[in-house]
C-alpha cells in the first residue's frame, strides 16, 4: 500500500459495488421465481436468465472472498442449466431455486467469508444432493 489508503478505499468501494450487485441480482432472480411459479409452461426462457444471472454470480464469489456463494452458485446454476433445457419443469424446481436463493442471500447478509460455519456447509452439500437427483 502506498500509505494513501487509497488500496484500503478501493477494497472497500469494490466490497460495497458486489454487495450492492448481489441484491440486485438477488431481486432480479426472486421476481424470475414469481414468473415461473405463475408460468410453469414457459419456464424455459425465464430459467435461461436465471442462469445467466447465476453464471455471474458463480464466478464472483471466490474473488470477493465469499467462495460459498460459488459453491451455492455452481449447484444453482446446474439446476438452472438442467431446467432451461427441458421440455417440463419438474415438480421440485421450483422450492429448490428458492432454497438457493435463501441461502445465498443468508451467506451475504450474514457475510459467511471463506469456507464459512459447518451448517451454512451442510446446506450447500444438501442442494448440490437435492440437484444431483434432479439431473440424473
């Protein structure tokens, strides 16, 4: 650091940017959960969105030092991947995509950094589980 502070200030505005993009993201992909709930039909187009959004996420984490919102983010965005490229939402879709978006919202308001607490581990084992039915 240059004594300047300004690395500090630049990690810090960079932190504030993520967060404030991850509730966007968070918002964005809550209202494409109603639009699928009340158009299971044509869940397709909204699930390749998603995904879209999910990708990104997916990506981030690790960088912004929250690599559970990877974790959380990979199994989301295979469930995404799988749902996009069926002709029939399956039945448990839908609660799953939401228990995804909990717990990533959990991991950073709660800011679970690293690897984060046994439990908030356990719930991401159990959705890439829960997906790994799905998919198969």
């Amino acid at each position: 650091m240059s004594g300047t502070g300004q690395e500090t200030y630049a990690d810090t505005e960079l932190a504030e940017l993520y967060r404030a993009g991850m509730e966007e993201n968070f918002s964005t992909l809550a209202g494409i959960l109603e639009e699928i709930k009340n158009n299971p039909k044509d869940a397709s187009r909204a699930m390749d969105q998603a995904r879209s959004i999910v990708h990104n996420m997916k990506g981030q984490g690790t960088s912004f030092g929250f690599p559970l919102m990877t974790r959380v983010s990979d199994s989301f965005y295979e469930l995404l991947k799988h749902q996009a490229q069926q002709n029939m939402l399956h039945i448990s879709t839908p609660k799953l995509y939401e228990a995804h978006l909990k717990a990533l919202q959990s991991i950073l308001s709660n800011e679970i950094s690293g690897e984060g607490p046994e439990i908030f581990q356990e719930v991401a084992a159990s959705l890439k589980e829960k997906v790994a039915q799905i998919i198969q």
